[in-house]
C-alpha cells in the first residue's frame, strides 16, 4: 500500500509541471529566430552571387549573338531588339539570333546597349540588382566590349 501515495504524488508532480510555461516558449522561439536570420542570410548572399554569374553568362550569350547579327549583316545591330525582330536592315532573310530573354539580365533589368568607335566596336552593360549605374558588389555594374 506504499506504493500508491507515491504513486499520487508523481501524478500530482507531472500534472504541475505538464506544460511549458510562457518564458520557455518565447526562449524556444528566440533560439530559432535567431538561427532562421543566420541561416538564410547566406542563402540570400549566395542566390545573388549566382545572380551575377548567371549575369556575366548572359552578356557572354549576348556578345555572341551580336557577333552572328554582324557575319550575317556585315553591321553592329542599332540596337539589342534588332536581333530578336526583323527589320528593312536585315531584309527578306532576316533569321533572329536572339531571343526576347536574353535581352534581360537575371535581376529583370534590359541590358544597356552602346555602339562604340565609329560603328565598330560595342559595349552591352548590366546595371546590377540595384537597377542603377556605379554601385559595388551585386550592385555594381556588368561590362562586356566588343569585338
């Protein structure tokens, strides 16, 4: 018979501390807060590195293109939707070495398009995630030059 008071009294200890109270669930939710914020901070730097990656790809695609547009019309294209429509520059055997896609850099922006030197030579720019000249890192701005 000794055992069943002790019993009731592990019973009555487990009813009381049966639940979290609210200081342990806002600790519980501050340790994971915490460790969301430094986990997906570098996903974020990450996801824009390979932004500037696929960016410079992109140019060297474009640059490219631009090359074929020129064997083909003995010109520079006056303007980066020339390769992707046809126009009385590139006459009845007009065939588009570009796609509307490619006229875009991976933050959604439309390259910046320059002709150079007399007619020829180019420059193609990506103005960065900020969508603005001049900045740094990511934000900073993307140039490649042609031929």
């Amino acid at each position: 018979m000794r055992t069943a008071p002790l019993h009731r009294s592990i019973a009555r200890r487990l009813e009381r501390q049966a639940g979290l109270t609210l200081v342990e669930i806002i600790v519980v939710l501050v340790i994971l807060a915490s460790l969301m914020y430094f986990l997906t901070g570098g996903l974020f730097k990450q996801a824009e590195g390979a932004r500037v990656k696929m960016t410079e790809m992109q140019l060297e695609k474009l640059k490219s293109a631009i090359n074929q547009y020129r064997l083909m019309n003995n010109a520079l294209p006056p303007n980066l939707e020339a390769m992707v429509n046809c126009s009385g520059q590139t006459g009845r055997a007009c065939v588009p070495v570009a796609q509307e896609e490619d006229l875009k850099d991976a933050w959604g922006t439309p390259f910046v398009y320059s002709i150079e030197g007399s007619g020829r030579s180019y420059r193609i720019k990506s103005v960065g995630a900020d969508a603005r000249d001049g900045g740094s890192g990511v934000d900073g701005d993307i140039i490649k030059e042609g031929p």
